[in-house]
C-alpha cells in the first residue's frame, strides 16, 4: 500500500508540475498576444496615417499637375500690353543701367562696413567683460575657461556676472551721445 501511495503522490506531482508549466507557458503566450495585438494596433494607426498622407499627397500632385497646365495659358499674355514710349533711344536706358550698377557696387562696400563695425563693438563688449571678470577673479585662468570651461557652480556665478557686465557695456556702447 505504501508503494502505490508513494507512486501516486510522485505521479500526481508530476501531473502538477507539468500542469504549472503549461500554466507558466500560456501565460507567456497571453503576454506575446497582448504585445501582438498593440503592436496590431499601432501598425493599423500607422496604415491609417499613411494612407491619410498618400490622399493627401495625391490631392497636392492633382492641384500641382492642373497648376502647371494652366500655366502656359498665363503666361500667353505677358508684355503684350506694354506701351513703349514713341521716340525712346538707348541712351537714357544704359544711363539708368550704369547708375543701377554703379549703385550696386556700392552696397558690398556698405554692409562690409556694417558688418566691420558690429564686429568690433561686439568685440569690444566681449574684451570688456573679460577684463571685468578677470579683476574681479584673479584666480580664474581666462583661456582655461575658454577650452575647458569651469565646474557647474563657478559656470552659474560667472554667467550671472558676465550677464550683469554685458548688459552694462551694451547700454554704454549703444546709448545716445546726450543721454546719461
């Protein structure tokens, strides 16, 4: 009697073992399921997406294609009602066209020196503020900072000061001759 009892509790635990497996399998099954079917999901929203910005590109390429039909027919027309002037001679249209270039050539000139001169104010902002920052931090190495930077803590206090610094040096730079 105790054999058989020892054969049945020893088939039984097998029976449950093989039971907890099956178990521990269908639940990794239902997990794979449910990551399926939001992946699914996530695939049908991106078809609906796209198939939105295949409609609408179509629509785009419709109005694009019946555009550059027209466009010929618009352009049929053009400088057919212009009035030339009776009597004109090419002689004050060149005179306009040397003036249009000699003005042209001027304007590189121009923005050159904008540019030259921005340049130097900023510089001098950017010079001034150092020396400010140098006076008051001896300590700081001015180029080690310009490679290397500082620690987080001397970053903020030197922003704060270097802000405080450019904004004084901009209002100098930029005030009206008259005004204080």
């Amino acid at each position: 009697m105790v054999i058989i009892g020892q054969a049945i509790h020893k088939t039984s635990q097998a029976y449950f073992s093989e039971i907890e497996k099956l178990r521990s399998e269908r639940d990794k099954l239902l997990a794979d399921a449910e990551k399926q079917e939001k992946l699914l999901e996530k695939l049908r929203d991106n078809k609906t997406n796209l198939a939105s910005q295949v409609k609408e590109n179509e629509e785009f390429h419709q109005k694009w294609e019946k555009r550059m039909a027209e466009e010929p027919n618009s352009r049929k027309d053009v400088g057919r009602n212009v009035e030339v002037p009776m009597g004109s001679d090419d002689v004050p249209v060149i005179a306009t066209l040397g003036a249009l270039a000699t003005s042209l050539n001027t304007l590189p000139k121009k923005f050159s020196e904008k540019t030259n001169q921005e340049t130097r104010e900023a510089t001098a902002c950017v010079s001034y503020s150092l020396a400010c920052v140098k006076w008051n931090h001896p300590n700081i190495d001015i180029p080690q900072v310009i490679e290397g930077g500082l620690p987080d803590d001397k970053q903020e206090e030197l922003v704060e000061e270097m802000s405080e610094t450019g904004k004084s040096m901009a209002n100098a730079l930029y005030a009206s001759p008259g005004s204080p």
